[in-house]
C-alpha cells in the first residue's frame, strides 16, 4: 500500500514476490548472487529516482509443509515536485 501522507516530498516501496506452490522439499528457489536484481538500459521513470533494490527471501509453513519466497523491495524517490520546481525557475 502506498503513503502518501509526505506527497509529494515522498518515498515508495515498491515489493515484488515470487512464490511457487511446491514445498522447499519439492522446489528451493533461491536468488542466484547477491545483487540478483538488474535494471534494463535506459530504463526511466521522470517522476521517480530507484534509490535501492534489496533482495531478499522468507519462508512460510501451509498444511501441505513449507514453502520458500524470494521477493525484492524497490525503493523509489517521487521527483515530482524537483520537476516542478524546475519548471517554474525555467
């Protein structure tokens, strides 16, 4: 959920999980290094700056046993107000 109770001097935390229906005795997913998260070239977002991307992964027990997710926060920086600001000087 976002907060937008700093808009538009605000930071997002955008969460990405990936989780399979097998259990960790079935299937391990498991982040390959360290810095597993790539940013493609060129890729722009004018209203926002990605401050960060933190990898990380969490366990979770269900009837049928235990199951593992990886899931990656991206951190976000809204420019909106940079960009305004910017416009009105120009």
């Amino acid at each position: 959920m976002m907060d937008l109770s700093k808009f538009p001097l605000d930071n997002q935390i955008c969460t990405m999980e990936v989780a399979i229906s097998k259990t960790i005795e079935e299937l391990r997913l498991e982040w390959k290094n360290t810095d597993p998260v790539l940013m493609a070239k060129g890729l722009r977002m004018p209203q926002f700056e990605i401050v960060d991307i933190v990898p990380s992964d969490c366990q979770e027990s269900f009837q049928i046993g235990t199951s593992k997710l990886i899931d990656d926060r991206c951190n976000i920086r809204n420019q909106r107000f940079k960009l305004q600001l910017q416009q009105i000087i120009i």
